[in-house]
C-alpha cells in the first residue's frame, strides 16, 4: 500500500511537512483554483510537483481534473473542453502525475446533511439522513418530482421532521447540502441549485452513462500513450437524489462502463465510503470482480442506524465495510501487479487536537492521521501473517 494523502494547497491547514511526518509517500492534490475547463498552466502543475517532491513525496495522484458541465451533457463546447481535458492530462503526466481520480456527477458533487455531528467523545464527523434530504428538496428547493421520487412514507417523515425543526436545524441542513466540494469556495444556493438541475430534467440515467462512455473513449488515446489511468470515483451517495440520474452506485453500473471502455486504463477509485453508503454494495466483492481496473482507493467507513440513515465511523477500520478482509484483496492485487497502489483515508474526525485549524470538512489531521495509522498497521499485520505461513 502506497500511503497518500489529500492535500488542499498552500492554503491547506496541513502543511506538506506535517503530512510528511505521517508517514506519507504519496500526496493526493489538485490546481483547485482552476474551474471546470480551465486549461491548467504548466508552470503551476510544475510548481505543485515541485513543492511535494521538495517535501519529501510524490505528487502521483490528481484529484480532481473536474469535467465540465458541457462534457457530461455533451452540449455547448463539449468538443472543445474535452480537448482541454487532454491537455491538462498530458501536462500532469509530463510532470509524473498518472493516476485521476474525477467524478461524472451531474450539478452536486457529494451530499450529507450534518457537516458537525458531534459524537459521544467529543470529536466531530459528517452524517447523512435521507429524511432531512427529503425535507431539503420539500421545503427549501420546493423541487417538482419529490412526491414522485420519494414515497408517502418519506414525504411525510420529512414534513414532520421539517416542522419540528427549529431554526438552527433547518440552516445546519440547508447549509450542507448546498455545501462545495472541498478545496473550492463553490457553494451553491438554492436558486442556483434549481437552475443547474432544470439543465438536467431531460437527461436520463442511460444518457449520462452514454455520455460518460463516449468522454472515456475520447480521451482513451492519451491514457494510452501518456500512461495514465482514469479513476472514476463512485456516486456520493450511492442513490438518486435532487432528482439527478447516478451512473456508478454499484457493481453492475461498473461492469457496464467496463463493456463500454475497453482499455485497462478506465477504472475506479474503490471508495468505501461512498459505495458502503449503500449496504446492498459489498466493496470486497466488488475488488475482487474488478481487481485490474482499481487505480486508486479511499478507504474509511460507516455506520448505519437506519435506511437511509447513516454517519461516518468512529474508526476506519469499523463499520459497515469489512476493511481488513478488502486490504488483504488490496495485498494480493498488488503482488499480482508487482506494485502498490496509493490509499488514502478519508473523511477523518475532527479532534480536539484540530481545534484553530481551518480544515475542510472531513479533512482534519488528527483523524486522518488515526485512519491511515490504523490502516499501516493492519497491511503489515497482513503482511507479517502472509509470509509467516511460509
């Protein structure tokens, strides 16, 4: 296992030297002052390269290089922005940048509806509850199709919810799921939010997947040549919501862009969080079945209390996804590729040892740092009890 890690830039409440000191090999990082379809100065991506190596790590994985809007509808200036895209990816692999991990996602990128749940020791973590969503789309985004997309049940768990909140609540809610992905400043509004999806009401699950395919055989050429590999990160979370289509929620939906895009350079980013939001996905079989086409992984875990309800876990390695059972796949796969691959944890506590920092949300050091030391330890415990058998 390559250990890797999210880095936000300069302007990173972690520096590249406290990540050093974690024990990282390999930084994961992206040019996040660019918007979707900037073409990226060499200068920069150089600068980045630089500035990680002179830290004493890699910069080998990108994420992101966002996709436009225009590409995953395939209107506008799709043609031109994909041509971006591939320059952008021969000037990260100039540099040894060969592993991307992006998102097809159409609008909003990620969702939960508690940035700062608080646990019963103190420290803060991200949840998710599929009523306040159904409350969000109700009341804020007061979005035509909700009495179709969700049941009577849930429409009326969520007015009931909805009126029992008070103020604090109904804000804490709206506020994360108009939230940015991390590393940007692009939160959105409701009104913004509304129009962004309008553009999406004529497109269909089976369009967006068409979509996604025709970009990666687009690009395959470049991925070939420049060696690099395409890591899909998987929908987040694994189900439909604010009525958009989801193209990579499971298994099946794998399988079907690995028909689709024959090079061994498309895979996935093995996201254990975002596909064990679904409990029906089992990510041990899902390594297994697709073993050659993991490029990259985020490893972490959930707990879940309730359909549709769940919040990350008090430990990587405990929760909904048999971590220890995936990193011996992870073990064996790369014996079989001769090579680690890089492995970051994801979506750490907030501990009492972050406090002042300005960290993005999921993104401290302390519970970073407790993930990927649990994470170590269970690879050469793994490792130890492989070659003992010998």
């Amino acid at each position: 296992m390559k250990a890797g890690w999210r880095w936000f830039g300069p302007g990173d409440a972690i520096s590249l030297r406290e990540i050093r000191q974690a024990g990282v090999t390999d930084v994961v990082t992206s040019l996040y002052s660019h918007r979707p379809g900037d073409l990226w100065p060499v200068t920069e991506i150089k600068a980045c390269a630089d500035a990680v190596r002179k830290a004493g790590m890699m910069w080998s994985v990108v994420e992101s290089v966002p996709v436009h809007e225009d590409i995953k509808k395939r209107t506008g200036n799709f043609r031109r922005y994909v041509e971006i895209y591939k320059r952008n990816l021969r000037a990260l692999a100039k540099h040894g940048v060969k592993t991307v991990c992006y998102n097809f996602m159409p609008v909003h990128d990620w969702a939960r509806t508690d940035l700062h749940k608080v646990l019963p020791d103190g420290s803060v973590t991200l949840a998710y509850d599929a009523n306040e969503v159904c409350a969000f789309e109700m009341f804020v985004l007061q979005r035509k199709g909700v009495e179709t997309d969700y049941d009577a049940a849930m429409r009326r768990r969520a007015t009931r919810l909805w009126k029992k909140a008070n103020a604090a609540d109904r804000k804490r809610i709206t506020t994360a799921l108009l939230q940015g992905l991390p590393g940007t400043t692009d939160d959105a509004t409701p009104d913004g939010l509304r129009r962004e999806l309008a553009e999406y009401a004529d497109i269909s699950g089976a369009t967006l997947k068409r979509n996604l395919y025709e970009f990666l055989n687009e690009i395959t050429p470049v991925l070939e040549s420049e060696g690099i590999d395409m890591a899909i990160h998987p929908d987040d979370p694994p189900f439909p919501i604010f009525g958009l289509p989801r193209i990579l929620s499971s298994a099946a939906d794998i399988r079907a862009m690995v028909r689709a895009c024959p090079s061994k350079r498309v895979g996935v980013t093995l996201c254990t969080g975002s596909l064990g939001a679904n409990p029906q996905n089992d990510c041990v079989k899902i390594f297994r079945e697709f073993h050659d086409r993991i490029h990259f992984c985020h490893f972490r875990n959930l707990i879940h209390t309730a359909p549709g309800i769940f919040r990350e876990s008090d430990s990587h390695l405990v929760g909904n996804t048999d971590i220890p059972a995936l990193m011996c796949e992870l073990v064996k796969e790369e014996k079989r590729r001769g090579e680690g691959i890089v492995v970051r944890p994801d979506h750490g506590r907030m501990l009492d040892i972050d406090k002042g920092r300005t960290c993005y949300y999921g993104y401290s050091y302390g519970g970073r740092l407790i993930g990927l030391s649990e994470l170590r330890g269970l690879e050469a415990g793994i490792r130890f009890s492989i070659s003992s058998r010998r």
